[in-house]
C-alpha cells in the first residue's frame, strides 16, 4: 500500500532581503524580511510526497527527473523535524498507519529554471515541506511549517503564507520563533504586479548560502544594514503595505536591493550578481520613474542578474510597454513574464 499528497507552492520574491545567518545551521537570520508571493501558474514547485512499506529502505527526492541528494543536513532536517511530528500523532492515536517509520519518496517538478536566481529553493522546500504535512495528516498551521521550511532554505519559509509576508529573524537559539506571518493578504492590495525579466538562466555564480557567509564574515556594511537599516525599513514597508501607497514600497523596495548589492561588493573578496544588463534595467525604471513625475515602478535583484519589476496594473502600459520592446533587443533581455500576487493556498 503506498500513503500520498501531493501540493503547490509559490515563488516569493523580498522587497527586504535576507542576507545573513546568525546560525547557519537553522538558518536564523541576521535580520527580519519582507516578501511578496507571485501567483501560482508560472512559477511553483509541484511535489508529491509518498511512504511505503514496500519502499527502498533509504528516502529518496526526484527534482525535474533527476534523483537528488537528500542526506544534506537541510533536507534531514526538515524530513526529522515531520517525522517527529507524526510520530507523536501516531503514539497518541495506536490505530493511526506508522508512516514516521516508512521511507519516503518525494517528486518534485519545478515549471522554471532551479538556481537561476529564481528563488527555487524557496518554492521547493515550502512544497517539500507542506507536501509530507499533507501525507502525515499534520495538523500543523502555517507558522509551524514556516518554521520547518526554513531549516531547507531560509527564504522558504515565506512561501508558506501568499500575499505580503515577513519573517521575524526572533531572538531564541533554537529558532522557535523565527517563523513566517502575513502582512496583508494578496486581496488587500490585488493590483500589484511583478515582471520578471529573465537575463540569464544558468546556474549563479555564488550561492546564495555561501555568499551571505561570507557577507558576515567580511562586509563593515553589513552591521549597519542588518541593525539600523532594515529594522527601520520593515516598519516603513508594512506601513506602505497596509496604507497602499506604492511610491513608500517601491522606493524602499529599491534601496533594500541596492543596500543589498552594495553589501556584497562590499564583501571581500567581492561578490557581483548584477551585470551591465541588470544596470540597463535600474535605469529604464528610473527613466520611467522621471517620465511620470513619481514612482510607479520598482526594481528588486536577488542573487543573480534578473530583474523583478514590482508595478500597479494600472501602470501595466507605462511599464511593461517599456521593458516588452527591450525583449531580446541589445540590452539583452531574454524573456519577460507577469506575475500576480498569489492568495493563500490552503
Ligand atoms: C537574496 O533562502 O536561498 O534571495 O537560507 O542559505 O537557503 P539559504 O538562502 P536563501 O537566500 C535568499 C537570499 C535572497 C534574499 C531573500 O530571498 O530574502
């Protein structure tokens, strides 16, 4: 007999970046962050989660067909931290199937590249996470997962909620209150759009993992960013969030980005993720910006070349206009897609 559950999740994109660990192997951040869930039909990882009996003894991880390593601590951590959790229901509830004590197998399908600076890790180890949730019949909340998806990859835990979300870097060693919360729904503010512009989908040069470490390690920016900077601009965007006003978000959104490629220059040795390319799209935004008088566009970069332009629908024209022309003109833009904000799955 083979148990299943299968589940989707979304891509999430911060607008305040998290960069940093204060524990690496909990992966409890420096500093708090701030997100927006993209809508569900182009980017997410689809997962199903299975156990059986008659399962090979060890758990195994299917990733776009090919087998993947699951004896990394990331991984473990999360499949220890459920197992624990069914186990627990199943020694209150004797006649419950002793699927903790099963092999499980999990097959995921990511619809866009893995690890082009796409977030992916985030998408699949919410997907992860709540897939086996399903299996096991947790009935864990969403803060609860939020904080077994960060142990697979921190920015994972955000896309367990959709709309405008956070995460409370916490204060306590073993993590328990570094979790994920919404800030507003996606039905609070629904005319936010992202474009994404993909420059380049190969694998990055540095990983998101080692590079924050050596951020930490290196950058005198860095202290300032994580301690008075951020603090300040995640009070200045959950009030932009909840009041609406997309000039106050989109100028935050693009300091934070800037503070954060600034913090890996300042890396030694330095890091670049922005290329000539990336720098092309930061000026059409500005130029757009200056054209009408005010801010209707916002660009944000994660650990790699390709741009998330952050605009209301209303702005649909004066925006993707601009950037759907540059399409595979000599700025170099291989492709654009619009997002919608994603509501909550559950
Ligand atoms: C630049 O969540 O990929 O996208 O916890 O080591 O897996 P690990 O890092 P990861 O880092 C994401 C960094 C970022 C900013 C963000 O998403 O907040």
């Amino acid at each position: 007999e083979i148990h299943r559950a299968s589940t989707t999740a979304p891509v999430n994109i911060a607008v305040i970046k998290y960069w940093g660990k204060r524990d690496p192997k909990l992966n409890l951040p420096t500093n708090s962050s701030l997100s927006v869930t993209l809508s569900q039909s182009d980017l997410r990882t689809h997962t199903t989660a299975s156990c059986s009996p008659s399962y090979p003894s060890s758990d195994s991880l299917l990733l776009n067909g090919s087998p993947q390593d699951v004896t990394g601590a990331r991984t473990q951590a999360c499949f220890r931290e459920l197992r624990a959790l069914r186990s627990a229901l199943e020694a209150a509830n004797p006649s419950l199937p002793k699927l903790s004590s099963m092999p499980l197998k999990i097959v995921s399908e990511n619809n866009f590249p893995t690890a082009a600076g796409l977030a992916s890790s985030a998408a699949g180890f919410a997907a992860l996470v709540r897939a086996i949730a399903n299996l096991y019949e947790l009935p864990a909340s969403p803060t609860e997962l939020s904080r077994i998806a960060r142990q697979g990859s921190g920015s994972a835990c955000r896309s367990l909620f959709g709309g405008y979300v956070g995460w409370e870097q916490g204060s306590q060693a073993d993590g328990s209150d570094s979790v994920a919360f919404q800030v507003a729904p996606a039905s609070h503010w629904p005319e936010m759009r992202a474009l994404i512009l993909v420059v380049s989908a190969a694998k990055k040069g540095v990983s998101s993992t080692t590079g924050m470490q050596t951020t930490v390690a290196t950058s005198s920016l860095f202290t300032s960013r994580a301690t008075e900077t951020v603090p300040r601009r995640m009070l200045e965007m959950q009030k932009a969030i909840q009041e609406k006003d997309f000039e106050g978000f989109g100028k935050v959104t693009m300091m934070d980005s800037n503070s954060f490629h600034a913090t890996c220059l300042d890396t030694y040795p330095p890091i670049f993720y922005l290329n000539d390319v990336s720098r092309a799209a930061i000026k059409t935004v500005e130029c757009i910006n200056a054209a009408t008088g005010k801010i209707v566009a916002a660009y944000t970069f994660d650990a790699g070349p390709n741009a998330v332009i952050y605009y209301l629908e209303e702005n649909e024209k004066a925006v993707v206009g601009v950037f759907k022309a540059m399409i595979g003109g000599k700025d170099g833009w291989k492709g654009a897609r619009g997002e919608k904000v994603e509501g909550n799955k559950e």
